[in-house]
C-alpha cells in the first residue's frame, strides 16, 4: 500500500517553532530551543551537545554540554526531531 505524505503548513518542524526540541542526527544528538527553520538549514539557540540522554522520559538528561554559540544544523543530517 503507498500512502502520499502532503506538505501542510505549521507542521513538522514549523511546528516547533520556539519550543525546546531534541534534534537526532547520525552521529550526534542536539537539544535546544528552536528559533529558526527553512528547507536547509535549523537554527537551536541556547544549544546542548548530548553525550548521553540517560531514560529518555526522565526530566535529567544524563550528560549535556552546553555549546558557547547558536548552532545551525542542516536538515539533510536530520535523523529525527521532537519536542523535549
């Protein structure tokens, strides 16, 4: 069965838009609030580089560096995304 994915506004990562948000990317996973979105890039203020998440329902995250700039990370090294 094929199901069509259409693309809706405020969806997605528009969505997300000023929330805190974990970003999982292939190598890394990032975590910050989310201030910017176009098709190439995301924009994450306040940052954290995530070593280790720990449970992932807990409040504590087990080992997160915060990073000394904004990040940008680009959509094509987008895994996955939600809201923390």
């Amino acid at each position: 069965m094929k199901k069509i994915i259409e693309e809706v506004s405020n969806e997605g990562l528009e969505s997300l838009l000023g929330e805190r948000v974990w970003i999982w990317c292939k190598n890394y996973i990032y975590l910050g609030i989310l201030t910017g979105a176009n098709k190439t890039d995301v924009l994450l203020t306040d940052a954290h580089l995530v070593y280790e998440t720990g449970e992932l329902c807990a409040d504590k995250i087990a080992d997160a560096q915060p990073l000394p700039n904004d990040l940008y990370i680009r959509t094509s090294a987008i895994e996955s995304y939600s809201k923390r």
